[in-house]
C-alpha cells in the first residue's frame, strides 16, 4: 500500500497529523510524540532494527504506571520527524523538498539516531541535488566524510566561479568546517591552472599548434572575424587568451556556452582551404577531452 503525501489533514489545518503507516495502526506499541505535539505510532522493533539509540532506549525499565503504548517526546518538529520516518519505515516514501530538508533529515537520522542502514539512501538522494546546488552537496558529503559525494560535488562546483562569491556566504556552507572550505577552494585554484595551461601549453603536432602555425596550406591566409581581417595564428591566440582567463576562474565552463565559440565557428575559415574543419574538431572533441583529463588529474584533499 502506497502512503498519501503527509499534510495538515485534521479539523484545525495547524496542527499537522500523521497519515499512514504513522496514524494509530493496529499493531503499533510506541508513539513518537514530536516538539509541535503530533503523535506518531511506530513499532518498537523496526525502529530497534535500524537504530541502536532506539534498540537501548527500549531496554530502560518502564515504571508499572506507564500507559499501554508509551509516549517518547521528541526533540524534531512533525514535519522533521515525518520526512526522517520515511526514509526508511516500511509502506513510507522518502519524500524531501529542498536540499535544506535533506540535510535535517541526515542529521536526525545519521547523527543523532545513528542509522548507518540509511546512508545510501540519503546519499542517492543527496545525488540528485549535485547539479543545482554542488556547494551544499560538498558541505554535507564533507560532514559526514562521504569522500565520493564530496569529490562529485567539488567537480560540479567548477562549473562555477567559486572564487568570485558575494561577500556573505552562502547558506549552503553553514556547518562547513575551515578546512574542508579551504580543500575546496584550494582544488578549484588548482583545477583552474590546469584548465588554464590547456590555452598555453600546445604541443607543436597537436590540432591547436597546428592552428596556431599555419591555416592549413596557406599560413598567412586572412580570416574575417568581427569585420576584421586576420590570420588565423593571430586570431586563434587571441581566442586562446581569453578562454584561459575565463578556464582560471571556472575551470569546467562549457566551451560551447561561450558567445564566442559560436562567433568563433562562424568566422574560422577562409577561402583558401579548411581550416574551419580542424577548428571546429579541436573545440568540439579534441579541447574538452583535454580539459577533462588534466582536471581528472588534481586530487581533492580530506
């Protein structure tokens, strides 16, 4: 049976009520009651199996008085203690928002309640935000000393530039440590030298020297590039210049969002020979091969 999405479902819309499985099931010997006063009826021996915090609280010796189904008060909000529930109770979806979310949920679940059985659970959910928002990523994966995650992350971040951040840190970095921040920024420093000397260090027979030597058969052959007539060595240079100022500072930009790669393909030929055929190679397959490999090759530090 598939679980409803939990909401304010009772005759007072503030006050949150619980849905299946966490309504009052048959079966149920244990209710979670959160900070805001919802009641949570869980199993004693689910709980135990994935928490051992759990599995000791329920070793303490009750008093005779206690009710039939005792009440344990929480420290997390209902909305907090649902989403936590879900990751792992059965007939529950896991269920977060935002990466915000996510990361309390973590921090109920890992940290307080030591569930290690949930890990690669919340990791694969932690995956999904990479993209958007790889700086709260690395924050949490560095956290919890989630290597892979973190390193994922950090190589999505270069896809921005993380040395040009406003002077308010972001919200994302709360709980990041001093040194994990620093690891971060000194590996897109690094990552942003290596992507920078792609543009500089161009061996004689690779497509980039090539273009840099001659234009094809005619090596002073003119290009026409922003009304203006030049050769291809001296234009191509100057594109090379630019990219590795913009690789420096993001090391992952895409070549191909970049104005002037479209500009570029437009004007890369003249009618001479084919030199908008090696061109449009080099920045299309051989470029960012390149770029990925020397980037693969900086490690992250921990």
């Amino acid at each position: 049976m598939s679980s409803p999405v939990p909401g304010n479902i009772g005759p007072n819309p503030s006050i949150f009520v619980p849905i299946y499985p966490f309504s009052n099931a048959a079966g149920a010997d244990t209710i979670l009651r959160s900070s805001d006063g919802a009641d949570f009826y869980v199993h004693r021996a689910i709980l135990s199996l994935v928490s051992p915090v759990f599995e000791t609280m329920f070793h303490i010796p009750q008093p005779e008085s206690a009710p039939a189904v005792p009440v344990i008060d929480v420290s997390e909000s209902s909305g907090a203690l649902n989403r936590a529930l879900s990751f792992f109770y059965p007939a529950a979806h896991a269920n977060v928002a935002t990466v915000e979310e996510l990361k309390e949920v973590i921090g109920i679940l890992v940290s307080k309640y030591d569930m290690q059985c949930v890990i690669p659970t919340v990791k694969l959910h932690l995956e999904k935000y990479r993209s958007s928002d790889p700086l709260a990523v690395y924050a949490i994966a560095a956290a919890y000393g989630w290597e892979d995650i973190a390193l994922a992350a950090a190589k999505e971040s270069l896809k921005h530039p993380l040395r040009n951040l406003s002077a308010d840190a972001p919200p994302s970095l709360d709980g990041l440590t001093a040194a994990a921040y620093h690891n971060l920024l000194q590996y897109h420093y690094r990552c942003g030298e290596a992507a920078r000397l792609t543009t500089i260090v161009l061996p004689a027979d690779s497509l980039a020297g090539g273009l840099l030597r001659v234009c094809n058969t005619h090596p002073t052959a003119p290009i026409r590039f922003s009304d203006s007539t030049r050769t291809v060595a001296g234009w191509f240079a100057d594109y090379l210049k630019d990219m590795g100022s913009l690789l420096a500072v993001t090391p992952s930009a895409s070549i191909h969002e970049q104005s002037s790669f479209y500009d570029a393909l437009a004007n890369a030929k003249c009618t001479s020979c084919g030199a908008f055929d090696t061109y449009f190679r080099f920045l299309t397959v051989v470029w960012p091969a390149q770029l990925k490999a020397e980037i693969d090759k900086v490690d992250l530090k921990f």
